[in-house]
C-alpha cells in the first residue's frame, strides 16, 4: 500500500514520542504531498487497535511489540513488524509520593490501559524485575483506558500509581 492516490487508515495508541515521526509526517502534510490521504485514528490501546488491524478495519497500526508477537502466535501470519526499540520502555510508574521503594507497593493499586497492552507488559516486567508478583505481593492491576483517563484516575485518587508516557509523566510529577 501507501502508493500515489491512496486512502490509508493509520491507527495509533498514543501521542507519545514513540509517535512523534508520523505526526510530525501528519503536521507537515507530507503523506498529502504525495498523494496519500492518511486518516489517523487514536485508539486508546495496542490490544484494542490489534483486533482493528485484523479486521482490516485500519491499514497500519503502531502496536506494542508484544501485542504484534501475540498475535503471530495464534495464527495472525500476515503481520509485518517494521521496527522497534528493544532495550526502553518509553514510559514510567508514577506513584503516591508515599510511596518510596518497591515493596511500598504491595496492597496497593496500579492502572493500565488495556490488559495485554504495552503498560500491562512493561508494569508487570518491572514488577518481576524488583523481585514482586501481583497475586503474591497483594497488587491489584486495573485497565484504566487511555492517557486521558489514566492522569484522570490518578488524580482523584483512585489509583495509586499508574504506568505514564513520558509526555505525561512530566505533568503528572508537577500534580504530586
């Protein structure tokens, strides 16, 4: 796809660094000054806009790694992986402020987008990573939604902590 008169649907999860080439791409129109007419969808998490690729219901997709994989191994053949960056996660867990040390997590609760989504994957690595387990260590991991209801989450206090882009972990540091 992608030719000189095209009408390609591109679906993206987040407005995050991650995706700052094909908006940057969007905003100096140079997909339109090639004769491609992309239409952008936000779709708030990888493991809802995989279903969407699919179904063929968008063309492209920036997907979670994992999300991709996943699929390949239940049959989904036809999914082509055009990059990605192995070695960083581009978002963080932001807490409580009482909340100082790993182990202060135990008990508590975190928010993700979607289950199986890049934040649910890179949370509970990390998890591991610092010796906990959710069931164990009595950590209740709750889907949230998009950024949007993530930081609204946090805020009011129904969360504890949740994973944040980058973009909005710099805002959220600001709120406490």
């Amino acid at each position: 796809n992608g030719r000189a008169g095209d009408v390609v649907r591109l679906a993206f999860s987040s407005f995050s660094a991650t995706n700052a080439g094909f908006l940057a791409a969007i905003e100096e129109k140079l997909f339109k000054k090639r004769g491609i007419e992309l239409i952008p969808i936000y779709i708030a998490s990888s493991s809802i806009a995989l279903p969407a690729v699919l179904t063929r219901e968008v063309d492209f997709a920036t997907l979670s790694g994992e999300a991709a994989v996943r699929a390949y191994h239940q049959g989904a053949r036809s999914l082509a992986v055009i990059g990605t960056q192995l070695d960083k996660f581009t978002f963080s867990l932001y807490t409580k402020p009482e909340i100082k040390i790993p182990q202060d997590l135990g008990g508590k609760i975190l928010g993700v987008s979607r289950f199986g989504g890049s934040f649910d994957i890179s949370l509970r690595y990390g998890l591991q990573h610092v010796g906990l387990d959710p069931k164990r260590d009595n950590i209740t991991v709750v889907q949230v939604g998009g950024m949007a209801e993530i930081m609204a989450s946090l805020t009011s206090g129904k969360l504890d902590g949740a994973m944040l882009l980058s973009v909005y972990a710099f805002r959220g540091k600001e709120m406490g």
